[in-house]
C-alpha cells in the first residue's frame, strides 16, 4: 500500500501510469487460487514493479538508475529505522504497565518509531512523522493509539496478525501487549518469501516472524486477538476472517475507512460484519485523521 506515484502530482494522479502503479501496491499480498503470489515484491520497499516504471522502449526487467541509486538509499534507512523501533521496544518492554493505558503514551511512541514512507499525502499532519524512505508504522498515530488502550483493557494471551509487511505494526503491538500480558505468544504471517528487517529484534516475549503463510495454515487454531490486514481484497478479507477472525475473542482490522483500497474492500466487509454480528459482538472504530480524510481507520470486533 509507489515511487512511480511519487513523480506525478495534481492532475496527473488521474494518469493511467499512476493507476496502475497505485493498483501493485495495493495488491502486495495478492494471490491467485492455487496460492501463487502476484504482488510486486521487485523492489526492497515493495513498492510498484519495474513494469509499471520502465519506458516502453526498455527492458522492462532493466532496472533505471533510479531504482539502483534507490536500493542502498532504502536499505540504509531501512536499518537506522529498525534501530528506532528497537529502541522503543526496549522502551515499552520496560514501561510501567498503567502508562500503556494512556493514549497520549503510545501516541508518542508511534511518532517515536515514525511512519512507513508514503508518498501519497495520506497522512496528512503526521507527515512530519514519516521515515525518509523506509518502513514504519503503516498507521495514522492516534488510531492505532486508540485502539491500543481498548486493547489494554482485554486479557490477551494469543495474537496472531495477518499480513507483516515491514513488521513494524506488529512488533510496536507485541511489545506493548506482551507488557501487559506476560506469557504472550504472538505470530505474525505473511505471503512475502522473506522476512523484513524487524524481524531481526529480539523480544523479551516469544514471537514468530513467518513467510510464505497464509492465514490458511492457521484455520484450526484458536487465538484471543486477531488483527487482518493483509490482502485487502473483498474475498480475501473474508477468507482471513472465516480461517482465523471468526474464532477469535478479539478481531482487529485496518483500512476499514480507506478510500485507497476501496469502498468494495475491507470497508465493504466491515459494514456487513457488523450487521450480521449484530447483538452477538460489540463493535469500535478508530477514525481520527487530522484532514479528516478516509485514511486507513481501525475497527475490533469483540464477542459478547
């Protein structure tokens, strides 16, 4: 969720260039029936394939100087950014437990740790918080804030989040789950074949970094938080939420107010969820943005 989007501003948004590199970084995670993968993964920020970037008159598997300047760039950023989420794990790990009830606490830990590199304008005044072309929290700060002090309050033992990308989500969440609740087990899968940097950081509670998963492998297994947040397509959404979503206690998803991804995606499945759960489960939703634009936003299902 390209740099090809990066050079193209106003008018030229609506270019069929832009569109369809817009439309591989939304499809990252994407598969076809028998599982293949067809996301763009050409590049190390998993940004839009060399296809959608290379002039028509060249080789389209020919990378540009662009992208071979763009490589080092990224891979240094990408592990002075690491460190920063390191460094606030170790932080969170040893915070006083009450503090991770306090909203106004994670929020400045998510800024801390800085957001995923994103050229869209989509984070509006936490733009100033984005890392210079490197992963991040791919999150608006204080949804996921919000969400975190609900979270708080739920004895949570089992997390298992669907779709890594940088990790960063996901290791910022164990840390501060596993702080409150010691003993946690989390996991987090995704379709890419390798694992990000953050995998890399050594936490003080059992975690599991896996690639090549789908939420397939894990259908018969139960666990008390669930965040979906993977393949952002309508089918895949629902196929998540009947393998691992349904079962558990807690089910959490991302872009369920994301105008990027669609009205026919994750928000379309998150309105019929809370029709046909209705009176079964409670419903919260997290949709702070500071233009108030229809970025991201967070929704938990929890059975009553």
């Amino acid at each position: 969720m390209s740099e090809a989007a990066t050079e193209h501003s106003g008018d030229r948004r609506s270019s069929g260039k832009y569109r369809q590199a817009a439309a591989c970084r939304r499809a990252r995670f994407s598969q076809g029936p028998s599982g293949e993968g067809k996301g763009c993964w050409s590049l190390p920020d998993h940004e839009a394939c060399y296809a959608c970037e290379a002039p028509k008159d060249r080789d389209p598997q020919m990378p540009s100087l662009k992208q071979l300047i763009k490589k080092p760039v990224y891979a240094l950023s990408s592990r002075f950014a690491t460190g920063k989420l390191e460094r606030v794990v170790r932080e969170i790990e040893n915070a006083e437990r009450e503090e991770l009830s306090r909203g106004t606490f994670l929020e400045a830990k998510i800024r801390q740790i800085g957001l995923r590199y994103d050229p869209r304008g989509l984070y509006g005044e936490d733009v100033d918080d984005m890392n210079f072309h490197a992963p991040g929290l791919w999150q608006i700060p204080r949804q996921l804030a919000e969400a975190m002090v609900l979270l708080a309050s739920q004895p949570i033992f089992s997390f298992l989040e669907v779709g890594t990308c940088d990790g960063f989500t996901f290791s910022f969440m164990a840390a501060c789950l596993s702080r409150l609740n010691p003993g946690l087990k989390a996991t987090t899968i995704d379709i890419a074949p390798t694992l990000p940097t953050s995998a890399r950081i050594v936490f003080k509670t059992p975690v599991a970094f896996l690639a090549g998963k789908t939420s397939d492998a894990f259908a018969d297994e139960v666990f008390d938080l669930v965040l979906i947040d993977g393949n952002h397509a309508y089918e895949w959404v629902a196929r998540d939420y009947q393998n691992v979503g349904r079962q558990a206690r807690l089910c959490m998803f991302h872009d369920i107010n994301d105008r990027f991804c669609g009205d026919d995606a994750v928000p379309k499945f998150w309105r019929e969820l809370k029709i046909e759960e209705l009176g079964r489960a409670d419903f919260h939703e997290f949709l702070f943005h500071s233009n108030s634009d229809r970025v991201m936003g967070i929704g938990i299902r929890i059975k009553r």
